[in-house]
C-alpha cells in the first residue's frame, strides 16, 4: 500500500535526558528505596521494558517484578497477583496490560510515552484499510493502540511474529499487516507469506544505516552483529542473528563471539551485559557520521520513564491506564488469540 502519513514528530531523546532532573549517587539510592516501599504498600509490582533505564531495571528485578519483551511483560502482569500494576514502558504496553487484567489498577510513569509505530496507524485509517481489504486476515503488532488491537483478528510481537506469520500462510490466509514496514518485509521474505503491509516504522530502528554499519564492522571484524527486524531491510542483511528483544539477549548469551555491534535501542545493554558480563558491546551507527538523528539508538519516549516520575506516580496514584470496555473487550480477543498462540509455542516438542 501507499505511504498513509509521514513519520510523526518525536521529541528528542537527548532533550528529554537534559531536561530530567540529576540526582547524586546518595539520591539516587535514597529515591530506590522509597519506591520499594512503596510498591511493597500499595500492593503493587512493577513491569519494565527492556527499553526503560537501568534504574528502573533494577527496581523491578529487586521487587520480584519483571523486565522484559512486550510479550513476557503481558503474560507476567496477566498472571501476578499484584492488584496495581505499574508498568514501565510505551503506553500502549500498559493497555495491554489493562486489556488482559482488567479488575487490576494500572498506572504508568508517564503517559506521554507513546511510540511512533502506534501514532502512524491511527485506528480510523486502520479500520479503512480492514474494510478495503476484508479477504485478509489483521495482523497488528503489539505496538498499537487499544482501538487497533480492538478490530484486529491477532496481535504479534516480534518474538512469535514469524512462526504465527508462519502458521497462518500454511493456512494459505492473506494477510494484512501493521504498522511496521520493516518488520513486515522481513515476514514476508522468511515465511512467503501473502502479506498487505502498512507504512509505519520506528523512530529508533528505522535510523540504523547499513553503510555506516558496514564500515563499523569492517573495524571490529571480530564481532557479531545483532539485529532487530524494526530494522531497514539493507541493515538486516548484515545481521548475524535477526530476533525480538529477548531473542537478542539469548543469542549474545549462546554465540562464541566476544563482542556484538547491537542494531537495536541501547538500553538493552543493561541486561545483556547482565547475561554476558565478559562480553563487549557496541551500539550499532544511526543516521551516518556527522548527521542528526531523532533516536541515536535510545527511544525518546522510552527516556520519559524515570525514577522521579515513577515516585511521583506511586504517591499520587496518577498515570492511569483506562481502556473503553467494549474496546477492552473486542482488543482481549486479539490480544489473548497471541498469548494461546504463544503458549501452544512453549507446550509443543517442536518448538
């Protein structure tokens, strides 16, 4: 299909880190503990994105919460018994979680932290695109809104996108894909599947170069490069390993290499690094030598999760997910269609 809108405005990443507030070692510590306690009150666990900072990582790791993939994040904040969820992300991951787990509170650092993907597929146009197309099954990537997961037949995350892409063409069932491009391509290139994709991307993955990659591997011969498949189609044909947030990690875990040039949001060292201790890493080019970039491999509005507004969440109770119930309703469908689908994954021998 054409070009539906150009790429929306984001804000950028260094600007939000400028503006966020610094704290010495001893404040930073202080601030920790207090949310602690306050989780500990309220009752509360918090669900943190591979993507946030690595305080908030560690928070949610010394809590006996989760850090994770949009995929794990769903599936653990579904299962806690955690009555509020805080939920430290893009807020289309914190619908999700009200989507699955609606008698639960949820609340969110801040609901600014949107994603490009989900602002390039309004759910009208979304809907028109379904309508024109009713041959075609809807395939929605989890980065989208309620509204879009509401009329979508399966939602996917990265992480099971290719066997469920997989599972539906052997079902010789046109597909309709959104938001990512990118993602889309790599898709339809590993499965043959008959897909229609939307024209959206992300703001951090789409800004990977794969000249300046090329020449940044030529430096560092030795290392193997990790790619996710957010990522321009040119960059993935240089990748050593293609894979989801989690499957990332795994490969840096498995592979003999002793450092790994890393074509996804840079955040995720924290956990790599975590995995792999002995191990190097570098950030992948973006946007070419000399050039300015709206990401430099860090989402601005993951950069918007922060310990000062993940306090001031937990002592207002403000930051709240609320989702339509008929919305909520027609997005569980979709939404739990992917975690049967995921969970059939993990119970087969073939898996």
């Amino acid at each position: 299909m054409n070009d539906l809108m150009t790429q929306p405005f984001a804000p950028v990443t260094a600007d939000i880190q400028a503006q966020l507030p610094a704290f010495s070692s001893a404040e930073r510590e202080h601030m920790k503990t207090r949310i602690k306690q306050f989780l500990k009150r309220e009752n509360a666990v918090l669900v943190a994105h591979y993507y946030t900072h690595e305080d908030l990582q560690e928070i949610a790791e010394d809590t006996g919460g989760k850090v994770a993939d949009s995929l794990e994040m769903a599936r653990f904040g579904h299962a806690h018994p955690a009555t509020t969820l805080i939920v430290a992300g893009a807020k289309f991951m914190g619908e999700t979680a009200k989507i699955l787990s609606p008698e639960k509170r949820v609340l969110m650092p801040t609901l600014e932290a949107t994603c490009s993907l989900d602002l390039s597929c309004p759910a009208e146009q979304f809907n028109h695109f379904c309508d024109a197309h009713p041959e075609h099954v809807s395939v929605v990537y989890a980065n989208t809104s309620a509204a879009v997961k509401a009329r979508a037949d399966w939602v996917v995350t990265s992480s099971i996108a290719v066997k469920l892409i997989s599972h539906l063409s052997d079902q010789n069932q046109p597909i309709l894909w959104a938001p990512d491009r990118h993602l889309g391509r790599y898709l339809e290139r590993v499965t043959g599947a008959d897909m229609l994709l939307w024209q959206g991307d992300c703001v951090v993955h789409n800004e990977f170069r794969a000249k300046d990659l090329r020449a940044f591997k030529e430096q560092h011969p030795e290392a193997a490069v990790l790619v996710h498949p957010e990522s321009p189609e040119s960059v993935i044909e240089l990748a050593d390993v293609v894979g989801s947030t989690s499957q990332l990690i795994e490969a840096c875990q498995r592979l003999p290499n002793a450092s790994f040039i890393v074509a996804t949001d840079n955040r995720i060292f924290y956990k790599m690094k975590q995995m792999a201790p002995t191990k190097i890493f570098y950030e992948a080019p973006t946007a070419g030598e000399g050039a300015t970039c709206r990401s430099c491999a860090h989402c601005p509005w993951m950069a918007m999760n922060d310990l000062h507004s993940l306090m001031h969440t937990l002592q207002t109770g403000g930051n709240e997910i609320h989702v339509d119930e008929d919305i909520r309703i027609a997005a569980n469908r979709s939404t739990k269609r992917m975690l049967d689908f995921a969970a059939s994954l993990k119970s087969s021998p073939l898996a």
